[in-house]
C-alpha cells in the first residue's frame, strides 16, 4: 500500500512524477519542507521494516530450535550430527551399497562418489625436489634481470602434477617410481552426499 502525499508534497509548484522546477525562495522553502517529509516518511517506513526483519529473526531462531522430551537442540546443528551419521554408516560398506554407488530412498538418496586420485610431492626427496626448482627459477631470474625483464615477468616453477598423472595414465610412468624422485600416488577415497527430495 502506497503512502498518501500530505501537505508539504501538494503544496509544491510541480505534479508529483515530474521534474521540479523552482522560480523562487517560497518554491525552495517548500521543496526543503517537502525534502523533509519525504526523508522523516522514509526513516519511519524503514523503522518499521527493520523491527519487523527482527522481529521475524528471533522466532526464526525460536522455530529452529527442535525439541525432543527435555531434550532442546539447534535444528542446523542436529542436522549436521544426523549427516555425519549417515556418512560414517554409508563408510562402513552397508550391504545396500554392494554394487551400487546411488542408493534411492523415499526422501532422497546417499550416493558414493570417488574424489580423484592425486599425485603429492613428499618425504625426503621433497626438500630436493624443492631445492631443484628454486635453482631454476633463481637461474630464469638472473637471465630476466639482466635483460630488464624481471619487473614484467611473473615466475612459478613447480612439479607438473597434471603431466605426471598423464605420464602415469599412458604408462610412461610407474607409481613404483614416484617415491625415487619425491612423489607419491595417492589414491581418491570416497566421498559421500546426501541429495534430499525437495533440496535444490
């Protein structure tokens, strides 16, 4: 529901919607009467909004809390404990997950998913492999400061992760070689998620 124009706005020499015009003091004592109102009508309408924003986010913050018995538990957090119970019982290869990497129930579905394998740099060769690649970027950088380049050139030497799974996958590379030159295959573990009916 709009709010009605009182005095100070139908007393300005202008319709409402179109650009003022002021000829006069009279016209500019008006307009700043007309400013005030409209800024007094804004500051009341916003009052009103903001009390009733927190009056809806307290009995929202009532209305998420469940209680069971004696029992009064924060409904986000008694979500997250039921979530991770799921995940720890879907992690335990239960016998409806034999063969299946979806498992549909009336409300929703748990589904298995794998996160990808991984390829790491670590243990003792990864100080030398570390060691190896700043020698290299240190040489790269003389090379551009000698030349004046090194304020527009932006350097990251590191292991090619991505080229090393490659390597592996068209069996260039074994994973028993890895660990000689500081790395180590990692093989993804599975990840569960729980889709719930009516969740977007």
């Amino acid at each position: 529901m709009a709010t009605k124009a009182t005095k100070p706005l139908l007393s300005l020499p202008v319709k409402l919607g179109e650009a003022p015009s002021l000829q006069s003091r009279a016209d500019l004592e008006k307009a700043i009467e007309a400013l005030a109102w409209l800024s007094a009508t804004r500051r009341a309408v916003h009052a009103k909004r903001d009390a009733a924003v927190l009056r809806a986010g307290k009995r929202a913050v009532e209305e998420l809390r469940l209680k069971v018995g004696r029992t009064v538990t924060d409904v986000e957090a008694f979500e997250a404990v039921l979530r991770a119970a799921v995940e720890d019982y879907t992690r335990t290869a239960p016998p409806e997950f034999e063969g299946v990497r979806t498992l549909r129930l009336a409300h929703g579905s748990v589904l298995l998913r794998k996160n990808g394998d991984r390829v790491e740099v670590v243990g003792e060769k990864a100080a030398y492999v570390a060691g190896v690649t700043d020698k290299i970027k240190a040489g790269v950088e003389t090379l551009l400061r000698t030349l004046g380049l090194l304020p527009f050139v932006r350097l990251k030497v590191e292991p090619d992760i991505d080229a090393i799974k490659a390597a592996l996958g068209r069996d260039e590379l074994t994973r028993e070689q890895l660990p000689a030159a500081g790395f180590q295959y990692v093989v993804g573990s599975d990840r569960v998620e729980i889709e719930l009916k009516g969740e977007e």
